[in-house]
C-alpha cells in the first residue's frame, strides 16, 4: 500500500519536473539561427526590392501544379528507377 501511494505520488509530480527545463535553442548555432528567423518575421531584414510574379508567370506556375496531377503514383517505388542506395 505504501508503495503505491508513493509510486503515485512521483506519477504525479513527474510532469513539473518538465518545467525546470529552458525553452528555446541551446547550441550557439541554433541560437543565431533563431535570431536570423526572428528578423524574418518581424520584417526587419527584407529587402528593398519587392519580388512580384507576372501574370504570365503565375498562370505557368500554376498549370505546373495542376499537371503535376495526371502522373500516376506507383504502388511501388523500384529501386533501380530512383537512384542508389549504399547497400550492406
């Protein structure tokens, strides 16, 4: 009986223990990564040329994604189709 009021006693803190940990990157790496997407999407770092598609351009786009469409999708993928895979 003791035991299991003391398994569920741990049961039940064992998720406040999660909230000792820090969010956010650790490595310098990951850290400077997340600054350079914070600048997008604040909109601190765009560039001063606005980029635009032309009508043209955009109708082209996309009738290559609907024709993307009429191509089957395999059942099964051979190998010898796709590519070389090291094997051991």
């Amino acid at each position: 009986m003791k035991v299991s009021i003391h398994v569920g006693v741990l049961l039940a803190v064992l998720p406040l223990s999660a909230l000792a940990i820090q969010p956010g990157p650790a490595a310098q790496s990951q850290q400077e990564t997340e600054r350079w997407l914070q600048l997008q999407i604040n909109g601190q770092a765009k560039s001063a040329v606005t980029q635009t598609a032309t009508p043209a351009e955009r109708e082209r786009s996309l009738q290559r994604w609907l024709d993307s469409y009429t191509h089957p999708i395999p059942e099964y993928y051979k190998q010898s189709e796709g590519g070389k895979a090291k094997q051991e």
